[in-house]
C-alpha cells in the first residue's frame, strides 16, 4: 500500500540555523530511514525536500490566490515522502528515525480508477 509522508516544522529559518553537525544528524536520520523501509520489504517511491515558504504560491479555482510567504500557517511542509508498505502502523513507526522537530503526518493514498478511451 502506498502512504504519503508529509513533514513539517513551525520554524522555517531552523535548517539555516542547524550547526553543521544538527544537519549531518538529520541526512543520517533520513538515510536510516531509506535503510529501514527497505529492510521491511518496503520502497521509497519518492522523496525529496521542499523550498522554504516563501518561494511557494497557492492557487485556488485555477488563479494565483497568494504567493508565499504564508503568515497564516503555522507549520509549513519542509519534505515528503510516498512509501509503499504494507500498513499505516509500520509507516509510522518507521517515522521515529526522522529525528529533526517534524510534525509528520501519514496520509494512505487511494487508488482511483480511471477508464481510457
């Protein structure tokens, strides 16, 4: 089953901040994590570490409705990743080895079905 992990944090300036030995901490929690999946007969399907808030834009009903900045959020996405595991319970236990301050959340994604022409 495929889930979407999404990371956030409250500090967008927090990776600028980190010492040198913070940021090698996190690569090697996340290499840890690639490692973990693996070993549970999982797969990383994609990952990959977002822009800070204020290169984004939102768009809404197909027009620009702001571009960052978001003062409004409190959190902002800092990564993701799309999984393929068998269950929610085993994503999120393999989520204690992304050891920055993320707020993670585990989304399972749903498969639509979709008829070619």
């Amino acid at each position: 089953m495929r889930f979407l992990v999404l990371l956030s944090e409250e500090d967008p300036s927090a990776w600028h901040d980190a010492t040198a030995a913070q940021r090698q901490a996190v690569l090697d929690g996340h290499a840890a994590f690639d490692r973990a999946v693996r070993d549970r007969g999982g797969a990383v399907v994609a990952g990959e570490a977002l822009a800070a808030p204020g290169h984004g834009a939102r768009v809404r009903g197909g027009r620009m409705v702001t571009e960052g900045p978001f003062a409004e959020s409190v959190e902002h996405l800092t990564g993701f990743y799309v999984l393929d595991l068998p269950t929610a319970a085993d994503v999120a236990d393999l989520c204690r080895l992304l050891t920055w301050d993320y707020v993670v959340e585990v989304l399972p994604a749903i498969a639509i079905e979709k008829e070619l022409p």
